[in-house]
C-alpha cells in the first residue's frame, strides 16, 4: 500500500469498513525477535530457547510463543495508519487461533481489515480481522479480531 491511510474523525472509519488496511511485506521471524519476546514476558519454555533440543523435535528449530505474531500487530498497523484522535484504547484481542507453530526463519506476511465499526455511548469501537499466512505456501498460521476504541 502506498501512504498512511489518515483518519481525523471517528466517521473517517466507517469508509474502511470491510476494507484491508494492511497487506504486509514478509517478516523473518528471527531467533533474537522470539528470546527478546519471551524475555519480556518470563516465557523460558525450552520450545524458545534451546536451539539443539529443537532441531531434534518434529519442528526442527526454535518455534515462536502463541502471543508472538499478534505483538507484531501494533508495528504493522502504525506502518499504514495514522490516527490524529485526541483519544484512543486498546479495548481488547478477541478469538486468538494459532494455526500452525511458526518457527525460526518463517516469513509471515500479515493481512488486516476493518470488520466493524461500531457506535458506543461515547466514540466508536473498531474491530480488525487480522490473519498471519506465511509468506512462501500462504498457509494460515494465525488469526485474530483486535478491538480499538476511539473518540473524536
């Protein structure tokens, strides 16, 4: 995609709606990239750390936390959006499905869509559909619905 995708208002969503907002470029899932994650999140589970016992194992090398692909969500997003609210939340991750393990030197290329935009007492709620796919079968190894709260 090319420029940032501006949105001013709360209205400014709706026309996204049903829209992708983001079709990324592969990211190379990096030995660094996981341990860096698992060390920000106390994760020493061996499945991230123990290179040698992992080429042993059915998946031959280290493999990436559950909760990894979608901490990759927040970098691609602010990549093609630029939101000028004076307020915004978090509201919440929705439906998280790991598909396949992702592992050390997996390219995975991320897709995201606006799915619903929808009216709250104050502000709107915006729920992204997000899916990971590896870049080289475009296989899905992940899906999830982010929810985001904004007001004008």
């Amino acid at each position: 995609m090319s420029g940032k995708i501006v949105i001013n208002r709360c209205e400014d969503f709706r026309g996204l709606k049903g829209k992708r907002i983001i079709d990324s470029d592969p990211v190379t899932i990096t030995t660094e990239g996981i341990q860096d994650f698992c060390r920000g999140t106390g994760n020493d589970e061996w499945i991230h750390w123990d290179e040698e016992r992992c080429k042993a194992s059915p998946f031959g090398a280290l493999i990436a936390p559950g909760l990894y692909l979608p901490a990759l969500f927040p970098t691609l997003f602010w990549e093609v959006m630029e939101v000028n609210l004076p307020r915004m939340i978090v509201k919440g991750i929705d439906g998280i499905r790991i598909l396949k393990p992702v592992t050390v030197g997996s390219r995975i290329c991320c897709r995201a869509s606006v799915e619903k935009v929808l009216d709250r007492d104050s502000g709107i709620e915006v729920h992204y559909g997000i899916s990971f796919s590896f870049a080289d079968t475009a296989e899905p190894a992940a899906v999830a619905t982010f929810i985001n709260r904004y007001w004008d």
